[in-house]
C-alpha cells in the first residue's frame, strides 16, 4: 500500500512541478490564484442561514407564476434554469407584454456578487427577490400584502413557511418570501472545469485555454472581472476609454435598442461619478447568457469581448487573442446543480385564493 | 415457500370475498371496471414508436421557449408541468399578451384521447403538436421551414433528431418536431389512488371516496367520462338539458369571459349536430386543472360539477352527493412521472439562430 501511495505522490509532483509546459503552468496557477477563487457550494449568509427547507420552499416559490399578477409570471420565466438563469431575450418580458429597460442577469452564482441589480441598488439576493414581483412592468403585484394573502390561501405554503421559519410567530411575511427564494438562489452555483484547474489539477483546461486565461490576466480583464464569480465585485463605468454606445452600435442587431443610453446608477443615486456605472458581471456561464450587457445589445461572445476590450481597456484584440480568451471563457461553463432542475409540484390555488388578472 | 404463497393468495381472497361492506366494494369493483381501466405505462402508437431517443428530444422541445417567435413562450409555458400540464388560466396568454378562446387543457394524460383540442380538430398529439407552435396568438412562428431553420442552427439538437430518427435521410423535419414531442407526451401518465382500486386494491379508496365513485356510475357522470382518463374518449354537446352559459353564468368570477358562446365543434365542421360539441375532458388531476370548461369560466370544481349535473344530466345534487362525488373526483390525482420534471438544460444558441421577435 505504502509504495502506491508514494507513486502516486511521485507522479503527481511531477505534474506540478516538472520540467518544460508544465512550470509554465504551474506559475500560471500560482497567478490566477491571485485573481480567483473556486466557488464555495452554497454562499451562505447569517442574516439568512440557508436550510433544506428554506431551499425547498424558496424554490417553489421561484417556479411560482402565482407571484405574478397573471399568474403566469415565475422567477423562472425571466431567470429560466433551463437556460442557465436567463431568458435569452435583450431586455425582458413583463407583465402585459411590457418590455424591461435591463437584460435579466443569471439567478447562477448570484449571490456571490458584492451587489444586485445592474446598478447595483439592492445589497444582496434577499434585496433584490423583493423587486420584481411588485415592479409593475414585471410580475406586477400590487403590494407585499396581496403576496402574503395569496400565499396564505394555500394550506401548503403557510405549512412549508412555518417549517422554513420554525422559530417564528408569524412565519409568512414578504420578508420571508423574499428569504426563502434568497436560500435557493444561494445554492445556484455552477462548478467548471476552471474550479478544477483553480483546486490544482493543471489538466482541467486544455493549452488553448490556458493561453486564453494568461491573456485575460495580462490584458487586463481580471482587474474588473475576478473572485469566484469572475466579476460581480465591483460597480465601474461601462466605456472608460469611450462611449459604450459607440463601440456596441456595430453589432447590436436588434432594430430598436430600448435604452440606447443607459445612465447606470447614476438613475440611483444621481452623483456624477455614477454615470455610466454598472456592476462588472460574473463571466461564469457566459456562453449560455447572451445577448450581453445591460441592454442585452450584442449577441455573440466574440463581438462582446472586443467591445470591452476596446472600451474598457482601449485596445483592439488580435483574432488569435480573441479565439484564446474565448475559449477561456467557454471554460467558466459549469453544471447547474441537479436539485434546481427538478421541478417542483406546486400546490393547488383554493377559492380564497385570488384570481389572475390578465 | 409454497406456504407463504398460499397464504397471500387467502388473505387477498379474504380482502375480495370479504363478508359485509367488503362484498359491496367487490360488486362496486365490478361495475367500475365495466367503464374504466387502470392507466398504461405508455400510450405508444405504431406510427410514432416511443423510444427513449424521442422521448429525451421530445422533452427539450416542450421545454424550449425557442419554438416560440418571442424565444419566450415554449409548449411548458401554457402545459406548465408543475402546475400538473395546464396554466390555471381561463384561457392562455400567448405571443404578445394576445389572449386565447379556450382554456388550455393538461398534457397529462391526453395522448390517450380520442381525438385532441376542445373541438377534437386533431387526429392525435402528433397532429396537435403542431398547431401552437404556429398560431400567430399563441407561440406564432412564421412557418414550418422557420421552427426547422431555427433547430438546424443549433448543433446538439441536429444530433439529437439524428439519434430520435436514425433510419431517416433528413431527421430535422417539422413533422419529427411535433413527433418527438408527442413521444414525450405519450409518457405523461399519472397513476392514482384510483387505479389502485382498479386493480383490486379496495382499500385503495376511502368509504367516501367509493360512494362517490358509486354515485358518479349511478347518476350518469361515467357514461361520458370514461376509459382508462376517465373522459377524453367522445365528444358532445356541451348543454344537452339547457345552455351551458346559463348555467356557468352563476359561477364566472371574471369581468369578461373571452367567448361566451363558443360554438364548439361547429366552428370546424358547419354540421349543425356539432353546434355546442366539444371534447369530454379527461378528470383525471382535475382538482388541479381549474379553471374549468373550454372558456375556464368556473373556479370551483364543486361548482363545476353542479353545472355539469344540470345542463348534461338534469338534476341538481344535493350537497351530500356533491360532496361524495368531489371526494371520488379528488382520488383521481396522480403522481407527474419524475422525467418530466426534471428540466433539460437546453443547448445554446448560434450566431445563426434566428433573433426573437419580441
């Protein structure tokens, strides 16, 4: 046994160590590592420690149209796990039809980020679930209490409440709605064949990849887009080199534009310095959560790269650069947890229960 | 043992043959089975084997929004699983908040029909599956060649309709598009309690639940709703004693039902027989398909129920017996098959997918 075990450690110290490609790597690793972090399996928080069965009802409710005004609005609609969090559309769908200002960020790794909301307005994930299902050009509800009286029509969720929040008195609030979707979306991450190659295992990306990786480092991209959601942790200015309009006008292929210039959170806090400010996004999954940036304006991965290379860093990226950092990025793609893709049943309305308005 | 055998074989004869209420259950048994058969494991059709390849694609495409023009309305959307195959709509909301005339009834257990949609205008799922994706009111795709561009785009699907079809030239057809899809659909079966006692189980059903069978056999309910969905096996006039829409009108809580007199079958055929046919539905999951009827117009099922016994039957229960048949009624919710609710991560898209139109 013992010699199996030192052959092991052997081989393994020799892929690390050893000589040519592989100390390249190795210093490779010991870079990223200043940059990145492999996701954690829950990002939990003690405002909000997340339980199974908070999960459980956090992600019934997140499949819930009932949320919605219509009834046929869920988190899921607009944040669809199917397809990695988001809906694929520019701009989102609301209530009626109406169209969102702002492309629908991944629920995926979320809770990660420093802040939410492309401007950042609401501080964490508990924050932001409170938003859309009362903003009228999303689910439309009329207030916290219609929510709450809807919810509490349903003998199942007022029994799933008192068991998310045992130590309550009264454990079906909009407070807890909010919890409760929070717990789940803290459980949303999505390990990649990067966490692998960040624990170690100089193997998991292919030499491409790591080319792509030691590009997007050297150029400049991991000053903005770092930690273990790769972005997510600092609010910035889209187009510090130029107007972001400028450089996204050539690709955007969608006839209107609906914001054409977005003042980011300057609309939120209306300080100067806040023009033009948005959150940097995780790159994580970002091959599955196009159209890109906050107006959801660009389609292809590629195109978006150049943009932000060219306004966020002024320079042009060579095709060969390009295809490198893409293929880096294709390697952020993880697998989105099993249990967020089982379905839940959800329980039957009852006559107390309010009607759709359509 | 022979002995432990033998001794199941009398305690099960024991249960049958039973002395007192147990011969009554067993002569109830009897008069069930004359109308109704438990629910196969499958609906197959020699023309459209079930295969696990189609079955697989089958579930992407009723789950992908893609084959909508917005890219946000998919199969799901209106059939929503969770909400055991319907939207607990009066009637759908499709392609630019456009409201639809008919309530959308469950996927579950329809490919055991007749003949499908409220007016029976399609042979089988096979045929149906084609028809929302092209209704410019509901998923409004512009044409066949569109959906199929759409798919042909997108590299894993090209594979996946290979593997669904693999002894044709050209597997990415429309018809295959509708075909997968129902395959999938030919395996939402929901056993329950109900089929329990059809097989012999006579416990199956509670005292309550037995009578209410008994008095659904009795008062005419089964001579409609019948077969192994418990309806879904003929279509008829919709009002036989009086109109349909005087006797819902009572019950509708909302402000404007969509069509209030719909022609039913006629609107198909201009045969004067068909003015007011329309599919028996299935009553299987009806607990959880409100709203009821072809317009959705009556919430509560024990509303339903009474409308059903006045215009059809011409009687009006009384509340014991209402109650007895509800509680029967109830026994006919099944268990959703766990494949189809576990969602597919469906594949990306490719810069030449088409763009949605929103």
């Amino acid at each position: 046994m013992r010699k199996v075990v030192l052959a092991v450690v052997a081989v393994s110290s020799a892929l690390i160590m050893g000589a040519g490609g592989k100390s390249e790597d190795v210093k490779l690793l010991e870079e990223a590592r200043k940059y990145f972090e492999p996701l954690p399996k829950v990002v939990d928080n003690p405002e909000n420690p997340v339980t199974p069965e908070k999960v459980k009802l956090g992600k019934m409710l997140y499949y819930d149209p009932r949320l919605s005004k219509s009834g046929l609005i869920s988190c899921n609609t607009c944040h669809n796990l199917a397809t990695y969090g988001v809906d694929n559309l520019p701009t989102s769908v609301g209530h009626r039809w109406q169209i969102g200002p702002r492309n629908a960020p991944t629920t995926l790794n979320a809770a990660l980020h420093v802040a939410q909301f492309w401007d950042g307005r609401a501080k964490d994930v508990e924050e932001q679930a409170k938003g859309p299902i009362l903003n009228p050009i999303e689910m439309a509800m009329d207030s916290p209490e219609e929510v709450v009286k809807r919810l509490r029509s349903i003998p199942e969720y007022v029994k799933l409440f008192r068991e998310a929040f045992p130590n309550e008195r009264e454990p079906l609030t909009y407070e807890n709605v909010a919890k409760a979707i929070a717990a789940f979306e803290r459980t949303l991450l999505t390990p990649s064949r990067f966490d692998k190659f960040l624990k170690g295992d100089l193997n998991a990306l292919t030499r491409e990849e790591k080319e792509g990786l030691r590009l997007f480092i050297e150029i400049g991209c991991a000053s903005c887009h770092n930690g273990p959601a790769v972005g997510g942790r600092m609010l910035t200015k889209f187009g510090v080199v130029e107007a972001y309009w400028e450089a996204t006008r050539e690709y955007v292929t969608l006839e209107k534009p609906t914001m054409p210039m977005d003042v980011g959170r300057f609309a939120v806090t209306h300080r100067k310095e806040d023009l033009y400010v948005f959150k940097v996004p995780s790159l994580r999954n970002i091959t599955r959560t196009y159209p890109y940036f906050h107006d959801g304006s660009v389609w292809n991965l590629e195109d978006a790269v150049q943009v932000m290379a060219k306004v966020q860093l002024g320079r042009e990226l060579s095709e060969d650069q390009l295809r490198k950092i893409v293929a880096f990025l294709k390697a952020l793609e993880g697998e989105i947890p099993k249990h967020a893709l089982e379905v839940p049943v959800l329980p039957p309305s009852t006559p107390e229960t309010f009607k759709p308005e359509l």
